[in-house]
C-alpha cells in the first residue's frame, strides 16, 4: 500500500490541476461572454442612435425641402386680387413687419419694393390739399386701345377720381385699386355721376389688355377707365399732376378729387380706406371746406 501513495498523490494533484484549467476556461469563457455581449449591446444602441439621428435627419430634410417648396406668393408677386372689394379701412398704421426689407429682386419677373413696403409700414393717415394743374396737351390710351387728349380726358363736367397705378406692383397699388373697388360699391346710386380714372405709370408693360385684366381683377364698373400711352407722355402727365418721382418704384400713394371742370383738385397724398375716400368725395361734392393736413 506504501508505494501507490505517490501516484495516488500525483493523480489527485494532476486532477486539481485540470479542475482549475477548466475553471479559468469557464472563467474565460464567461468573460469573453460577457464582453461579447457588452459590445452587441453597444453597437445596437449606436444602431439606435444612427437610426434616430438618420429619421431626424430625413424629417429635417423634409421639413427644408417643405419649407423651400413653400409658396412665397403671399410675398413677392403677390395677387392682390382677393383684396377687391375688401375692406382696407384698417391698413393704415398696419404692421408689415412680416415684409419690411424683403428683397423683391430675388424674385423672377418683380422689383424690389422695399421702399412701398416701408411706406406702408410708416402709413399713418394722409393729408388732404387743394390744387390746381395745368392739364398737358399730350395723348393717353385707354384699355380700349382708343387715344384720347389729357386735356380732353379731363373736360367732362362731372366729378372725378384719379389714381396712378401700375398692373405689376405688388404693395401700394393693389390697395389703392382695392380702394377704388369698394368706393364703387359704397358709393350706391351715386357712382353713376361720377368718373373713376387709373393711369398707368409702367407704360412699357402695362398694355391695354394688361389693363383690361387687371380691371377685371378689381371688377372696375363701367365708371371706371385705365389709361397707357407713350412712356415721355405719361411722364408729362405725371409731371403736370405733381406725381412724378423719378420711376414707378418711388411713386407715392396719390387720389385726386375734382367736382367740376371748374373746381380745383383736392389731393389726397398717403393710403386712404374706402370710407374714407368716399367722405373725402361727398365733402368735395358738399362744398365744405378743405383744410385736412
């Protein structure tokens, strides 16, 4: 029994060797488990992550891509047409703060009207004087291609409302038109006696049937006539009328009121509502006094 001692020693020590190989490979393998893990879970939270920066990406990139696709017609080239016949009463003092320095040249086909909207912005009333012009002997066209004298234009013996305009603008004239297309309808019955007349400052691109489309726009009644002609004879006729300003971006809001051929003009300068063009016009048909400043 002696001499087995040493192997059954050797035996024994060899299977604790073993044991503890195996122990460290569990150990190991557990570990290295572990880290397996450690590091699928890491890279599915990345995934996540990329994932989610991915769809925030893309909602952004849609959210540009809605923004850029946005239409900027309530902007540059706005139509005004839905304005006729609208109440403008509350524009004056009105806040533009949406368009003030909006550069319109970026925009195809329109001019920078930066200056109108900065004037629309700084609207606050207008002032009210009476006048008299010396009537040019030049020539006009109206949207019925039919030519007629200023002079002429002007010799009816009835009351009278002029403005100047132009069919591109997107700021000051569509509201005066808008103007003038309420007056009409305020005015009832009386609108019969009188004559509205628009003359076009932009001769170039406001043809007759420019003219034609944009009166229909405002749904001019047959009172109301839209006059063109040569670019030198308009110019004259702004000239005579104390509404010339170098070129059409810099002109200025103006109505003109005439009771008679033989009465001086009143001069309205500055943005009027419908309302109060037409109290302007049956104070000037009354006779009262003229003193508004």
């Amino acid at each position: 029994m002696p001499s087995f001692r040493p192997t059954l020693f050797l035996t024994l020590a060899l299977g604790g060797f073993l044991a503890t190989l195996t122990g460290a490979g569990t150990a190991y393998a557990h570990d290295a488990s572990m880290h397996t893990d450690t590091e699928s879970a890491a890279t599915q939270e990345q995934t996540d992550q990329d994932e989610h920066a991915m769809h925030h990406d893309h909602g952004a990139m849609q959210s540009s891509d809605e923004h850029a696709a946005h239409d900027m017609s309530g902007h540059a080239g706005h139509d005004m047409g839905g304005h006729e016949g609208h109440d403008m009463s509350g524009h004056e003092g009105h806040d533009m703060g949406g368009h003030e320095g909006h550069d319109m040249s970026g925009h195809a086909g329109h001019e920078d009207h930066s200056a109108h909207m900065a004037m629309i912005k700084g609207q606050h009333g207008y002032t009210v004087k009476s006048a008299l012009y010396t009537l040019p002997t030049v020539k006009l066209v109206d949207m019925h291609k039919q030519e007629t004298s200023v002079p002429e234009l002007f010799a009816a013996d009835q009351p009278l409302l002029v403005n100047f305009i132009f069919t591109t603008c997107t700021t000051i004239c569509p509201i005066m038109s808008a103007t003038f297309a309420q007056a009409q309808e305020l005015l009832g019955a009386d609108v019969a006696k009188l004559r509205m007349i628009s003359i076009s400052i932009d001769p170039e691109q406001d043809t007759p049937d420019a003219l034609t489309a944009y009166a229909a726009k405002f749904k001019a009644g047959k009172q109301w006539d839209f006059y063109t002609g040569k670019l030198e004879d308009v110019n004259t006729t702004l000239k005579a009328f104390d509404a010339f300003r170098g070129n059409k971006m810099n002109h200025v809001p103006l109505t003109l009121i005439r009771k008679d051929r033989n009465s001086p003009w009143v001069r309205l300068e500055g943005l009027t509502s419908a309302k109060d063009l037409v109290a302007e016009y049956r104070k000037v048909m009354g006779g009262e006094q003229i003193s508004k400043q």
